[in-house]
C-alpha cells in the first residue's frame, strides 16, 4: 500500500516496482472482464480480450498521464479505457477500484445488451 500511496503523492518509484504494479494491475482488470462476462450467462462463442499495445507499454517503468485501451475483439467489439495510475494502483486503490468498476460495468452492459438484442 505505500507504493500506491507514494505514486499518487507524486514520489517517484523504482522503475521495476512500476512495471510490476502495472502488469499485476493489467492483469488483473482483464481477469476482472473476464469473470464479469462469465456472469452474463450469454453465449461467449469466442473470447479474445487484449490489451492495445500492451506488451509494449507494460515495461514503460514511469506512470504516465495517458489511457490504455482494453479490447474485446469478439461481437460486438467493445473497447475500454483506464488511466494509467488506475491499473498502477488496481484493486487495492478505492479511488482506482470505482473507476476501473465503472468502467468494467459498461463494458459488460454493451455487450449483454448486445446478445439480448441478438436473441429476439
């Protein structure tokens, strides 16, 4: 908890401990996804959930004021963006936790609403 504390006080962190905390937030919120469309009760014929540019931007060893975009490249294709601290700092952040939550819930109600419209 006192690096999250420290990353959103501005102190800078050892480029390791980013990456890390990076990786374990990404994935985290995409087993998240996952978890959250198994819920649905629809059917998932294909899954296939990545991250845009992940590899890349996952070894970047500063926090950056940017979004990344997670993908769910099946139907319908739904895209979803969360700020950088976010995933640094997800799920032990409430800050993090409500908006990384947030937007997990859109993302799963765009593709819910979808398959209830494709079963009429």
């Amino acid at each position: 908890m006192d690096s999250i504390t420290a990353l959103k006080q501005g102190t800078p962190l050892a480029p390791q401990k980013l990456v890390e905390m990076r990786s374990k937030g990404m994935h985290t919120v995409r087993f998240e996804f996952i978890v959250r469309l198994l819920r649905l009760n629809t059917q998932i014929i294909t899954l296939s959930i990545y991250w845009e540019d992940g590899r890349e931007f996952m070894q970047i060893p500063t926090a950056q004021n940017v979004k990344r975009k997670l993908v769910y490249a099946s139907e319908p294709r739904v895209s979803g963006f969360f700020d950088d601290i976010s995933l640094l700092c997800y799920p032990l952040d409430a800050d993090a936790k409500v908006k990384v939550d947030a937007e997990l819930d859109r993302m799963v109600a765009a593709i819910g609403e979808y398959g209830r419209r494709g079963s009429v």
